[in-house]
C-alpha cells in the first residue's frame, strides 16, 4: 500500500531532491560544461596564488585601505539603492502611467550599458562642467568627481537596476490579496506597503540588496572613470587589483583572492539565510 507523505514531507523531498530522477545526459552534459567554466578560472587563481609570500606581499600593498573603502562604498551604495529603488520598483509594478516601458528600459539600461561609458556619463552630468554638476560647483562649492562620493553614485549607478528589477519582479508575483484585505480593514495605502508588501517580498527584496551589494563591491569602470584612483581615498579593491596586476603580480592576485573570499563569504551567508527562510514560509 502506497504511503501517504504530509505536504511538509514533500516539500522536503522536492527540496533535497530525494527520490528525484537522475539528469538526463543531454542536460547533464552542458550543466557539467558550464560549472567548469565558472570554476575553473577560480581553481586557477588558487593554485597560482604565492600561499609562502602571502602576508607580505598583503602587507606591502594598499590591500587594506583599499577593502576597508569598498565594503564601506558599498555598503552605502545599497542603502541609497534600498531607499530609492524599492519606491521605484513598486512604481513600475503597481503602477500605470504615459512613457513607463521607456522608464523601466532607462532604470534598466546600466544593466548592460558598458561600465565605462556609465563614467563618461556621470562625469558629463555631476562633473564641474557637466549640466548639474556645473551648477553644484557654483551655487554650492560642491565638486563630485574624484571624491568617495563620486565612488558611492558609480557604484550606486551600475548597482541599484539589479534590485530595482528583482524587487519589481517580486512585487508582481505576490498576491495582492493581503493587501486588498488590509486595505479592506481600514489600512491606509503606506501602512500596507510597510506592513504588509514589504514582508511578503522580503526574501526577494534581501537576495535584490546581496546582489546589489555584490555589484557594487566589484564595480571598476564606471568608479574609475568617474572617481579616479586616489589610494585611501577612491582607490577601491577592483582598482587595486588592476594597478598591481602592473607592478606586482603576486600582489595583484592576492588581492583578487580577498575580494573573492569576501563576495563568497557575505553571497553564501546571506543569500542562503534569507532566501530559504522565504520559501519555507
């Protein structure tokens, strides 16, 4: 006699893959392909790097300095992003108004716009003699470029449309029947949004702010040209890595295998913690 497994058992078995065929081999054989390709350039950064020399050839560069000023850009980068792309992408959702397929290409556009092109265009928009930025320097004494600053708007830039589409895409798969309900019991529309919308994406708006981080702490060509390399002022871990791929190698890669340890380490801790959380509930 068959046994009768409770939906939470199921659900279990479907997550752990138990009793799951095996991969067929014309999906297997691929799937095998591309983890190689992913890992592989890794494995080779591991086995390169001088393990004997290590710590002075950290010591001797601006390794430090340079992670302390990412982690710190980035950061900032996603609260700004948080602040400001969550409104956006619940505009975009739930929202209906004249030109908004332009506007969600625009908001999406650095997603593949070239990085430096990205700088080019913040310079001639906050630059001093850009359209705004000309204006800032005049009326304020305020001068972006070069500046930590102009770090946080590149990172913030490339980074923001990442969690501006996976918000946007949480927003119009969740089922707007809480909120109805909500509003049927004499919510008002921000105390849903808070109450309500915002738990109900929650996973989706965490793994949109980890990806946002993620981009901004490796974001190199809009900050570079938008920002310079100045060491403890705008010179963040991918510039690092790219000036001592010049001069010191060793250095160069070393530095590589923090900025990897750090992206794996924040990617795994947060991603699986709230994203599992989310499809448990």
């Amino acid at each position: 006699m068959p046994t009768t497994l409770s939906p939470r058992e199921r659900t279990r078995r479907a997550r752990t893959g138990a009793g799951s065929r095996s991969a067929p081999v014309p999906l297997l054989a691929p799937a095998l392909v591309g983890i190689l390709f992913l890992v592989l350039p890794l494995v080779g950064l591991l086995l390169r790097a001088p393990w004997a020399d290590a710590w002075t050839s950290l010591r001797g560069s601006a390794a430090g300095e340079a992670l302390r000023l990412s982690l710190w850009t980035s950061t900032v980068a996603t609260v700004i992003s948080l602040l400001v792309g969550v409104p956006l992408a619940w505009l975009l959702a739930r929202t209906v108004f004249p030109g908004q397929r332009l506007v969600r290409a625009l908001v999406t556009l650095p997603l593949v716009l070239p990085p430096v092109v990205g700088g080019v265009a913040l310079l001639m928009a906050f630059g001093r003699s850009g359209f705004i930025g000309q204006h800032l320097d005049r009326w304020f004494g305020v001068t972006l470029p070069f500046t930590p600053a102009a770090v946080v708007i590149a990172e913030t830039f490339v980074a923001m449309p990442f969690l501006v589409v996976t918000v946007e895409g949480a927003l119009r798969a969740a089922d707007r029947g809480f909120e109805e309900a909500a509003e049927t019991l004499g919510a008002g529309r921000m105390t849903v949004f808070r109450r309500v919308t915002l738990p109900l994406i929650g996973p989706s708006l965490a793994a949109g702010a980890v990806l946002c981080w993620a981009r901004a702490l490796g974001e190199f060509g809009a900050t570079i040209t938008f920002a310079g390399s100045f060491p403890g002022r705008t010179q963040t871990m991918p510039i690092a890595v790219y000036y001592a791929l010049e001069a010191d190698p060793d250095a160069a890669i070393l530095l590589s295998l923090v900025l990897l340890l750090v992206s794996v380490a924040v990617l795994l801790a947060l991603r699986d913690r709230w994203l599992r959380a989310g499809s448990a509930a």
